[in-house]
C-alpha cells in the first residue's frame, strides 16, 4: 500500500471527543488521506492505521520496539502486503534539547531525518505551560515546525503545529516531489512523530 497523489498540504487534527489519541488526516479538499488510531492501555506504542473513520480497512501498523525509552524505534508494516515499510527512530538524549528522528526505510538505511526548525520553542513551552492561566493558552503563541531532510541537506517536507487551545491540530506541506514510497514513509514517519510530541504547545 503506497499514498500517493495526494493534494497538500495535509491536515492532522486530533479528536478531542476520545480517551485514545485518535486524529484525522485529510488533504487541501478535506477529503479523507488515513484515520490513526493510538491503542490504549499498552506498555510500549502501538498505532493502527486506516482508510478513514469508519476503520473499514485497516493500511499500517506501527509499533514500539521497547517501553519508554529515549532511543525507541517504531516499526512500519504494511498490512495488506505485510511488508516491513521501515521505521522512524528518536535520536536519543539530543531530543530533550531539540527534537530528532531519523527515518529508515525496510532495507535498514536511513533516507531521512526529521529537524525541530527552533528548539527554543521546546523550551519556553516548558516554562510558560507552568504558569498559571497563561500556560494554558501556549497552543496559541508557541507552535513547533519540523522540516524533513535527505542526508545532503535537502529539503522535502516541513510539519507545522497549528495555533489552538483545545484541539491538536499540525499541518504538512510537501517542498518539492518525492518517490511515491518514501513519500508514504514520510507520512507515516511524521503521524508517528504527532503521536509522541503531541502533548507540547
């Protein structure tokens, strides 16, 4: 199963009607690109993705390879052909500073990595979600941005937080063309991605 054609940029909105960490994926026409939902109650990561809400057909699974852990690395497969699409690995202790992961594809080469554009954003959320009254409103002034680069330098994709209080809402917009497969391991690299730095901003 490859995503492909897809118009962007991509709207990932988290549900804020769940317990689970369910979110929408739709495209510049709001129409359906994946529904990801987040199993609850597990140790260790584990995230099923589907066409759309009524979860009729079930596209990938990622899951963790260890329970909380720094330098966890979530497996890709896809479901229809059991292919091991690849893998998105956290870049260890470097993330508490600023985020990073690299994304490996199924032969076990590292095809890209994922940049916080501004790690001072990680920082002052950290320091003003404690205040009082105004921590509650940093969803609307301190908004990551990630950005997708080959080993060269070159950009191809760039991942926005969107201003809002309740709602988890980012934003994915392509830079130039891509292969149809990396591009899927990108996507899905990025879904898994929203899943673990959704609790900032």
């Amino acid at each position: 199963m490859i995503l492909k054609n897809l118009n962007y940029p991509l709207d990932f909105k988290f549900k804020i009607t769940t317990l689970s960490s369910d979110f929408n994926i739709t495209d510049r026409h709001g129409n359906y690109v994946a529904y990801v939902r987040e199993k609850m109650f597990k140790l260790k990561e584990d995230v099923i993705v589907f066409n759309d809400e009524s979860k009729s057909q079930e596209l990938f699974r990622i899951k963790a390879d260890r329970w909380l852990d720094f330098n966890a690395s979530y497996s890709m497969t896809d479901l229809s052909t059991h292919k091991n699409f690849g893998r998105l690995a956290r870049k260890g202790m470097r993330s508490i500073w600023k985020s990073q992961y690299d994304i490996i594809d199924g032969n076990e080469k590292i095809k890209f990595q994922i940049n916080e554009d501004n790690a001072w954003i990680k920082i002052w959320d950290s320091f003003v979600g404690e205040i009082p009254i105004i921590g509650m409103f940093t969803g609307y002034f301190l908004n990551p941005s990630y950005t997708v680069k080959d080993a060269s330098g070159k950009e191809y994709f760039k991942l926005k937080k969107m201003p809002s209080l309740i709602g988890r809402r980012f934003q994915l917009d392509r830079l130039i063309d891509i292969d149809d497969e990396d591009e899927s391991l990108v996507i899905l690299s990025f879904l898994m991605m929203v899943l673990l730095e959704r609790e900032r901003g």
